[in-house]
C-alpha cells in the first residue's frame, strides 16, 4: 500500500533532512511553502522573508488556516494516486483537518523534534535565512499562536527525536518506515 506522510516540525528541527532522504527512498515531495512562492510570483511580488510572511497570512486571510493544503489538494491527492508521497512543510491544524478528511487513516503525521537549543544552533549556522535567537524564538511563537503549528505536532502518528547526528535520524526514520509497512499488511 502506497504511503502518505506528512513532515512536521518546528524550525531547525530536521523536516528538510527527513524529506530529502524519503524522496531519496523513491517518495515524491510536496513543499507547502511552494505554492506561496508560487502565488507570490504570480502577483509580482518580490520574495522576501518579510513579503512571504506577508503573503502566507493575507491568503489564510482570505482562504482560512487551510488555505496551503486546500490550495495543493488535487497535487496530493494525484501524486498519492501515483507513489508514495511525502508532504513537506504542513502548518496548521486546519491543513491536517481538510487532509485527514480526504485521506482518511492513510494519512500519517511525523513529528521531528529536538531540542530548543540545538534546533536554534542549527538555524544560526544555515547558509539559507539563517536567524538570530530573537528572531527564531519570535518565529516559534507567531507560528504556534497564529498557525496553530503545535497541534499536527502533538497529534503526530510517529516521532523522531533528532538531537543527533543524520545518520541516527535516518536510522529513526527506516524504522519508522518498517512500522508503517507493517500496519498496512
């Protein structure tokens, strides 16, 4: 049976290596922040941390806090159909809410957590937006309160605790993975 995970996870927490190392697996990734840059670019708006923050709350404005998953809904629901698929980047607990509809049981939620220092370690030295301490813990909290981030968190299917090295989480995650296959047969 084909597999339906979606990653998710506070900042600095190791979604992007999980992701990456499914489609690795053969998974076909969807990004939710995509279809952002995608409406942004659309409009001619000029992608910026400020203008994506911007932009990402005026279409929940006017879509609700499901709008990134309502707006991907037929890209899921066809590359399901195809392959397993992993979902990279849901936020709120309205996204899980129209998936978990949709989908059903076949859905699962995986939860990377880690330490609040070493996630904001991690944010700090990226190459790519990185943060500093400020900026990421005012970040957590906007995207708990006004995201609702912390739900599909706390509900999640399965955990991976990445504290460590890479190699550990991948290690994590096969095993995960085998528990899945399992439950299907």
């Amino acid at each position: 049976m084909k597999q339906l995970i979606a990653v998710v996870g506070m900042a600095g927490s190791g979604k992007s290596v999980v992701t990456e190392y499914l489609e690795k697996k053969g998974f076909t990734r969807i990004y939710f922040g995509g279809v952002i840059y995608d409406k942004m670019r659309e409009a001619n708006i000029e992608i910026t941390p400020e203008s994506q923050k911007e932009f990402r709350e005026k279409i929940r404005k006017e879509l609700g806090m499901g709008a990134v998953a309502t707006l991907l809904l037929p890209k899921i629901i066809t590359s399901y159909e195809q392959n397993n698929t992993v979902l990279d980047g849901l936020y709120s607990w309205d996204e899980y809410l129209i998936l978990k509809e949709v989908f059903g049981e076949k859905i699962k939620l995986l939860a990377v957590v880690s330490q609040k220092k070493i996630r904001y370690d991690r944010i700090g030295k990226r190459k790519e937006r990185p943060f500093n301490r400020y900026e990421i813990e005012r970040r957590d909290i906007t995207e708990i309160e006004n995201l609702a981030k912390g739900g599909p968190i706390a509900f999640a299917d399965e955990f991976i605790l990445n504290n460590g090295s890479q190699k550990d989480c991948e290690r994590q995650l096969d095993e995960i993975l085998l528990r899945l296959q399992e439950e299907d047969v």
